[in-house]
C-alpha cells in the first residue's frame, strides 16, 4: 500500500514544548514510523524500546544521547540506539525542527 501525505493534512499533537506531526505511524504491514517534531524548548530526556534516527532540518541545538552532547545545526543525523536516554534542547529564538525516525513497531 503506498502512503502519501503532507505535512499540512496533518494534526499537531502538542507536548511540553514541542509540537510533532505523525507523517506516518508503523502500522500492520509498515515497519517504519516518522514524525516531522518542532521544538520551541526542550524534549525531556526519554528512551525507546526501537533504535530512533534523528535528523534536524532547521534551526540550532543541542542533543543529549547517554552521556554526550552534541551541538546540532541542519543537516545533523543522530542514531540513537534502543533503550538510550535522550533529549533535545533549542538553542536561539529559532525552532528546533527535525524527523525521527523509527523502524520497527515502536508503538508510536
């Protein structure tokens, strides 16, 4: 089954400081999940049971993944292996924007 959508067909859910538009989620017969995410603060550090890509599209930052922290900026990717604390924090009056990607059925 092909999946088509745009980003403005889609719902923001809003939590704390980030909004995230679910582009796709793993459903019965799709492994991959992908949000589109902008943050306008920080995304309280969290682990996931699937390993999570994360590649940031605009703005300035930083990443927390276990014990480092990286300076994000666009074109940053970030793969987070499965059950590692993270968290993200913007950096700026710009919003933090970037897609997470999940493969396998993280339940998202």
């Amino acid at each position: 089954m092909t999946i088509v959508k745009h980003l403005s067909d889609i719902v923001p859910e809003r939590v704390g400081d980030f909004r995230r538009w679910y582009l796709s989620k793993a459903e019965s017969g799709h492994q991959l999940a992908m949000r589109y995410v902008e943050l306008t603060g920080i995304v309280s550090p969290h682990t996931h049971d699937v390993e999570e890509t994360i590649f940031y599209i605009e703005g300035r930052g930083s990443a927390r993944v276990g014990e480092k922290e990286i300076k994000v900026k666009p074109g940053t990717m970030i793969v987070v292996p499965p059950g590692t604390v993270h968290s993200s924090i913007r950096e700026g009056f710009e919003p933090l924007r970037y897609l997470a990607i999940f493969v396998g059925n993280p339940d998202l």
